[in-house]
C-alpha cells in the first residue's frame, strides 16, 4: 500500500467543500455492528489498558514530543526528549533554553530546525494567550504553532481524556485495508471511525489501532497469523483466516531507538 501523506482539511472551508466532504464521509463499512463490537472486545482483551509510546510527564511534554514526532520514530523521538524534558518541561523552561540549545537536543529527529521553530513559538503563545497551560479544545489548540488536528486529537485523549481518533499513518491504512471505515482523507477516516466504533471502546481505539498497525497489520506485508481478527476481516490482502490466540499483551510496547 502507498504512504499516503497526511494533512488534516483546513477548518476555512466554503460551503459547497464541506457539503461534498460530509457526502464523502458516508462510505460504507463492510462490517456489520455485531462484527465491529466483537473486533474491539477483542482488543479490549488482548490490551485492556492500551498505552501511547511517547514518553512525556505532563500535557506540555506530550504536546511537544507530538509534535516533533511527525515524520519520525516513537524511538527516535523519546531518545531526544529523555534529556530535553529534563531540563525544559514547561513552556517557561523551553523558552530559557532557546532555540539554539533546543536544536542541538533534538537534532536527531527529521525537520529538527522547523520543529524546534515551532516548539518556541508554541511556549511563547501558551505563555501569552493561554497562562502556559495547554488548553483543553481542539480550535484552541490548533492555533498553536505545529499543531494540526492529529497532535490536538491525540493531547485531547491522551492529556485530557476525551474520546478522540487521532489518523495517523497506522489508523488510515488499517481504516482503508480492512475496509473498517474507509476514507479518502485522514477527516474522513476519522469521521467513519467515530461513526462506526462502539461509544465504550472510543476512548481506547486510536491506540489499539495503532499498536495493530505497527506490529501486526503492518505496512508492507500483514502478519495475518498473527492477527487476533483474522477470521473477521475482509481485507483483500488477508492471507489467514485462522485467528491468533486471544491473550492479554503488556499494555504498550517500549521501543528502543537504534
Ligand atoms: S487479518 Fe491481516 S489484513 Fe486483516 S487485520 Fe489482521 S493482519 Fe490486517
């Protein structure tokens, strides 16, 4: 399957663009509810509390190591913020740093010098517009320098607990492949995912789908015989139909950075 680059549709749309993106959104799944309920129970079981991979020790730190994490590994990002969190975990702490220093931190991370751009620019309006606290909405959010609809999904459920879907690569591709809800565009995904999901298993998803996309439905080739849906699924690159057995797995795995 293509990568396919991800960028959330601007909020400014006109009218007849968000007529024809919400006709879009209405694709179908192939699943029916009872299919979708038992796919989640699944999960559920096999991880009964998912984690995120980013390491991070308060929504500032999560807000960051989201941001620097486009285009990058998990691993790749947390062997650059272990140091850098140290000594900068708040808007006020990266600002004394500077951008100068916070560069030489993250300089092993793709696109560092407009990530480190973005990062003191973000401090300085949560400082200015938000008295340094991340803010709790996804508008409010999204106005701060770097951050687009995925990293504000993911703060809002990870930092604040609301019942997100954040499309990242691993959600858009499992969405489409399995034909779970399928969509033209991150939004759209995100939209049929929200529509298709059980409300009890929303708040858990994006990291279930996540962690089933990177170490099972991955990119290249699906490890079906690995799969613990493989006997509901209905993606056209399905090659087992024999599911895995069903038993709980630590709740994240940690990546190691090479
Ligand atoms: S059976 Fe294969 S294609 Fe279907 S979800 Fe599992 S790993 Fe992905």
């Amino acid at each position: 399957m293509k990568n396919v680059k991800l960028k959330s549709s601007p909020g400014s749309a006109k009218p007849r663009a968000a007529t024809a993106a919400r006709r879009t959104t209405r694709q179908r799944s192939v699943y029916s509810k009872a299919e979708v309920e038992e796919i989640f129970r699944r999960f559920s079981v096999q991880r009964p509390e998912p984690k995120g991979e980013l390491e991070h020790v308060n929504a500032f730190t999560l807000l960051v190591a989201v941001a620097l994490s486009a285009q990058a590994t998990d691993a790749g990002v947390n062997k650059a913020t272990r140091p850098l969190f140290a000594v900068a975990d708040t808007p006020q702490k990266m600002l004394a740093l500077g951008e100068g220093k916070l560069r030489d931190y993250i300089k092993t991370i793709g696109l560092y010098r407009n990530k480190a751009k973005n990062v003191i620019a973000l401090s300085e309006k949560l400082i200015a517009d938000f008295g340094g606290e991340v803010p709790r909405t996804r508008e409010e959010l999204m106005v701060l320098p770097g951050v687009g609809r995925k990293t504000a999904n993911v703060v809002l459920q990870m930092a604040f607990g609301q019942r997100t879907i954040a499309v990242d690569t691993h959600l858009f591709r499992i969405a489409n492949r399995i034909r779970l809800a399928p969509g033209k565009t991150p939004d759209e995904v995100e939209a049929n995912l929200m529509r298709v999901i059980p409300e009890k298993y929303l708040y858990h998803a994006h990291h279930w789908l996540i962690l089933h996309g990177r170490y099972v439905c991955k990119a290249r080739r699906p490890e079906c015989e690995r799969c613990i849906i493989a006997d509901i699924c209905k993606s056209p690159e399905k090659s087992c139909d024999i599911p895995a057995p069903l038993v709980e797995l630590p709740p994240q795995v940690i990546p190691v950075a090479g």
